[in-house]
C-alpha cells in the first residue's frame, strides 16, 4: 500500500524497531503539519493509507473529499475530536484504532509538578547565567493532590503522590470518586471543594462534548494563591481564555501545560510563555520511545492486517461491507 505518516516532527518514526513492519510498503513521511486541506491534499494524492500521530491532524470533510484512493486512516491510540467517523464512513474509510500506555503521560505529568513546585526551571536557568541560589521551592511531601478522573492515568498518578507523602483527593464521574475511596484515596464532595482545598490540581480527562470547557474561570480563581494548575490532557477542557485570565490575576498562583487549543506552537511571544509562573512543554506527554514502539506497532499492524485482507480494530466495520 501507498502510506503516509503525518506531523512526525521529530522524524522519529522510521528510527523505530516498528518501522520495520512496513517493509514492503511505500512509506511516506511528513515531517510539517498543514493546516491548509486543499495543501494537505496535494502531498496525499495518491495515499491509501494513513497513519495519524494522535490528533496533529483534523481529519476533515473537506480532506477527505479530495483523497479518492484513501482506504484506511490507522489511528495512533484513540479516536478523538479531531475525526469524524461518521464522516469518514460517509467516505468508505476505514478507521482502526490502536491502544496507547499511561505510563509516559503519568511520568510527565509528575515531573511537572515536581519542576514547578520545585522552582527548578528557574533555578537552572539562573545558573546558566551565572546566578546562584535565586529561589526556594516547595516540597510536594504534605501537599494535596488534586486528581480530576481516575483513571489509568489518575491512578498512577495518585500512586506517585502517595510514595511522596502527599495526600490524594480525587473528583470526577461518581464511579471515579468511589473507586479512589476503596483504594484508600479521598473523594471530593464538590467541585468546588476540589479546586478550593487542592494545592495541585490535575486533569486526566478525556475530551468529548460533555467535558469541552468544564473547567470554568471561577474554578482556578477558586485555588489558593500557592496552588499548581497542571494540565497534560487537552487545552479545550479549560474554558478558553479562562487559565491565562486566572494566572495573570495571580489564582491560582502556578500552572504547567503540555497542551494548547492550536498547535504546534511556534511563536515565542505566545502569552503563556511570557508568564513567569507557568511551565511549557511542547506536547511530549505520550512522545517517548517505549510508548512510541507500542503506539506505532499496533498502528502499522493495523495497515499490514487490513493489507492482507483481514482488518482487525476497525472502528467503523460497516464500510468494509460496502
């Protein structure tokens, strides 16, 4: 089959040990994004399939009109907003998806509180410059974590907090708050209660209708003044504008992201990155080598069955049938 990997930025793809079970397959990779689908469309014109790196990409109406050869998107992980599957169905596409590990996101997710709690990226930077000693940090040990869904991720995370002496509190679906209590965690009463008494508040939610701006302005403006805002779900679960209106006020008093509305983010003038109270990572919750591996074998094992006549993990199964 004629593939294409998109948004592959780091052009990490083919250095994986994965890569090798495409062998026989004319691969093609595209390091740059394109918003554009009309440009887009130009470098797929002769694609069948495609492989998504999670949701760099919109898969959209207006794409798939202009891509008659496509025949199967792999998905790296999930479905998410960024596709359509009724759309795509509408198009005689196939959809398969992978599974993705909560391992690399937990592990990041905690770094950043520890950096931002810590005050470590200032003090790395101070030194580089010659300065020494320019800031004290806090400790997690006797914080309150504040987990929003616990799931894989929030579990995991809850964990780390417990080896580090932290105490848990978890909000979310009741099923959620009910499993973190039998796992000897608290649950929070109310939302508003989560966010008041939480000095780090997390978020592990996945993004659907239902979760699009559920994170409101008073919420954060809720958080103590000390309090740690961290993010490494989805920018749109934030109300928008609502995170840089609270910080710029000083409620809560930090916050580190991993994700934002647009991407990816060039411009060096981006308002979060003019804050001094906020830690900005580029995305890299789930770009890790072992999760890379996972993610793409199963993506491209998903190409090599469907290839062969026996598609596995289809999302949308009815338009093998057509």
């Amino acid at each position: 089959m004629r593939i294409t990997i998109l948004d592959d930025y780091q052009d990490a793809v083919r250095k994986l040990d994965c890569f090798k079970i495409l062998d026989g397959h004319d691969v093609q990779i595209l390091k740059q994004s394109y918003s554009d689908p009309a440009l887009l469309a130009e470098k797929l014109s002769d694609t069948e399939a495609l492989v998504l790196i999670r949701e760099r990409t919109r898969i959209t109406e207006d794409l798939l009109s202009q891509l008659p050869k496509l025949k199967l998107i792999s998905q790296t992980g999930k479905i998410s907003n960024h596709l359509d599957l009724a759309v795509c169905s509408r198009f005689h596409v196939a959809v398969a998806e992978s599974m993705g590990s909560p391992v690399a996101p937990a592990e990041l997710t905690w770094l950043l509180i520890m950096n931002a709690l810590r005050g470590l990226p200032k003090a790395l930077s101070d030194m580089d410059k010659g300065l020494w000693q320019t800031n004290i940090g806090d400790c997690v040990a006797g914080k309150t974590i504040g987990i929003w869904s616990y799931g894989k991720i929030g579990k995991r995370i809850a964990q780390y907090a417990k080896a580090f002496g932290a105490q848990v509190i978890v909000w979310g679906s009741e099923n959620s708050r009910e499993e973190a209590v039998r796992d000897g965690f608290l649950a929070a009463a109310s939302k508003s209660d989560f966010f008041h008494f939480s000095d780090v508040v997390t978020l592990h939610l996945r993004l659907v209708p239902e979760t699009r701006g559920v994170v409101k302005l008073e919420d954060l403006r809720s958080m103590k003044p000390t309090a740690l805002f961290v993010n490494t779900s989805r920018a749109e679960l934030v109300e928008e504008g609502a995170l840089l209106t609270a910080l710029e006020t000083g409620v809560p008093g930090m916050a580190a992201v991993d994700v934002y509305e647009s991407e990816p983010i060039f411009d060096p003038n981006y308002p979060l990155l003019q804050l001094p109270n906020v830690l900005c990572t580029p995305h890299i919750g789930y770009v890790e080598k072992n999760g890379y591996e996972q993610l793409f074998r199963l993506a491209f094992e998903n190409i090599v069955a469907f290839s062969g006549g026996d598609p596995q993990h289809i999302a949308n199964p009815e338009v093998l049938t057509r």
